[in-house]
C-alpha cells in the first residue's frame, strides 16, 4: 500500500507532504509524491513574500502550480500561511501600527479568496507565540499592531473562504510546556468568545524522541473541539524509525488528529540540510522509517 492510501483506511486521514513548485519537473520527485501522498503543502509558495512582492500586488504563479497540480489529482491542500513573523515582503516589514494591520488583512482578505474553495486547511497565523516559559504572545511587528491581530486575521479568513478549515500553527508545542499551554489558553478562549478557528497544527520538527506527553497534549486541544493536524514532521537522529511510528500512532490515538504531513519528500529536499529527517533518501529509495511509518499506519 502507500502513506496516503493507509491514512484513509484509518477515518479518512490524509497523509501529506510540503512540495515546492521548482521540483515539479524533477520525475523521482513527482512519481513519489503522486503514489505516496492525498495532501500537499506548498513549502514557500503560499507565503507572504511570495504572494504579495509588493503592496496590492498579488502573484499565484507557483502557488497555483502546487494547487493545480494537487487539485488534478484529488489531492487535499493544506494553505501556508497566511500570516507570520517570518518571509514577510520587505515593503510588509517597514510598516506598522495601523497602515500594517490593514495590510496584514487585507492580504488574509486577498489570498484566502484567491483559494477559495480549494483549501483544505489554512494556516492563517504561524508561530505567534514566544519560546521559553512564558507562554505569552512571540515580539513581532505583527503583534505590536495590538493583542487581537490573530483573532481578527480568523475572522478575516473565515468571510474570505467560509469552507476552509482555519488553523493555528507552531513548533516546540510537541509536548504539554508552556507555549502549548498559552496557545492552548487562546484557543479555548476563541471558542468561548466565538472567534473562528477549527484547527491546531502541531509542526513537530523533532529530534530523535518525542514528548511523553505528545498524544495526551493532541488530546487536550481536541477536546476544545478543534482538530488537530501534525503539519511540518520531520524528524533526526537513530531513533528516526521508531519515533515516526510513535508520532503516527499517537495521531491515530486522537479522533480529531485529522492527518500528518511530512515537511519534504526526499532528504535531499529538506530544509534541515545534513540531518536526513524524512522518508526517502536522496535518490528517492524508501528508508527504514518509511516502512515503520506505514507499519503503524
Ligand atoms: C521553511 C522552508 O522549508 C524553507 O525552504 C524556507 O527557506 C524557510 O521556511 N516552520 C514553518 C515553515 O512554518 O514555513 C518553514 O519552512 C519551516 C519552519
């Protein structure tokens, strides 16, 4: 069988990878994701600075070229991201205050919109909350617009694709600590408050173990009443194998873990340059934590 074909049998889940749109052409690259994966993430090509190079300026050229190719093959799409600290447009990292705030939205407004109908699950914030013990909100300029940006960029989201899932996103959020805990506090106060927001992902960029806690702290977000994705996995070190099959059990174990998504296909793809985190080598072989993901699966 294959990632994806698996992950359906067990409740309809997706198994996803990020893909990026200059490797459409490479055939090892394509002929894996097309047999393993019902899901893609656009690696870069959804960002901010990829989509508005300028103010009011929108490109979807290769954003459309990960779209469309997913689309032709009734592959979900997971959207990434519609706001973060990181890969904003220079002009977008100059503002402030008001004039940024309306710019921030207006580019929710604009790329959600473009998408409409077509995304599974959007990341509308990404890593908005600061590493460390306090479990508070990350310094960003984005943030200095005032408290609210999120719950207002959700909002934003939701008129601009009402059947899109909307998610939180963030890393070291793996185990029960203190930034999980202050995303966890956000989002239970969305749902009292009525803000809009169905999902958590969980990116989960990991290093030879896994949380003792990671499947009861995918457990607390659900019982919010919120999915919960793992959206970025890739994971180092000689545990590789059996910490996959941890992490995929674990989503298996939690109703609402909804799908997983490897951040690349081949170790020569990942951003983690030297660690080789994913599931195939670099000449596209299936590793040894392939075949104990698809065990567990
Ligand atoms: C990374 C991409 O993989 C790289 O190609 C790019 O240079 C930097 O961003 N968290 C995220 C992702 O949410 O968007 C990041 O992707 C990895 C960390």
């Amino acid at each position: 069988s294959t990632l994806g074909a698996s992950a359906a049998e067990r409740g309809g889940r997706y198994f996803g990878a990020a893909i990026a749109a200059n490797k459409l052409s490479d055939s090892t690259y394509v002929t894996i994701l097309n047999r393993e994966f019902n899901s893609v993430t656009a690696e870069n090509e959804m960002k901010w600075d990829a989509t508005e190079p300028s103010r009011g300026s929108f490109n979807y050229t290769n954003g459309d070229r990960i779209a469309n190719h997913a689309i032709g093959r009734g592959m979900k799409i997971r959207g990434h991201a519609l706001l973060w600290h990181s890969q904003q447009p220079g002009w977008a990292q100059s503002l402030s205050g008001s004039t940024l705030r309306s710019a921030a939205l207006n580019h929710v407004t604009q790329v959600a919109t473009h998408y409409r109908g077509k995304i599974h699950s959007w990341d509308v914030v990404n890593e908005a909350f600061a590493d460390g013990s306090g479990g508070g909100r990350r310094d960003s300029n984005l943030q200095r617009t005032g408290n609210d940006w999120i719950e207002a960029a959700f909002r934003a989201a939701r008129a601009a694709d009402p059947a899109a899932k909307l998610c939180y996103n963030d890393y070291n959020t793996d185990g029960i600590n203190a930034k999980s805990t202050g995303i966890y506090n956000m989002v239970a106060d969305f749902k009292a408050r009525g803000v809009p927001i169905d999902c958590v992902g969980f990116q989960s960029h990991l290093s030879n173990s896994v949380p003792g806690d990671y499947q009861a702290n995918l457990q607390r977000f659900a019982n919010l009443g919120v999915d919960v994705q793992i959206t970025e996995l890739d994971i180092s070190g000689s545990n590789q194998a059996s910490v996959y099959a941890s992490v995929v059990r674990s989503c298996l174990a939690v109703a609402r873990c909804t799908g997983i998504t490897v951040w690349g296909i081949r170790d020569s793809d990942s951003w983690r340059t030297g660690q080789n985190p994913l599931l195939f080598d670099s000449g596209g072989n299936k590793k040894a934590a392939y075949t104990s993901v698809l065990n567990a699966l």
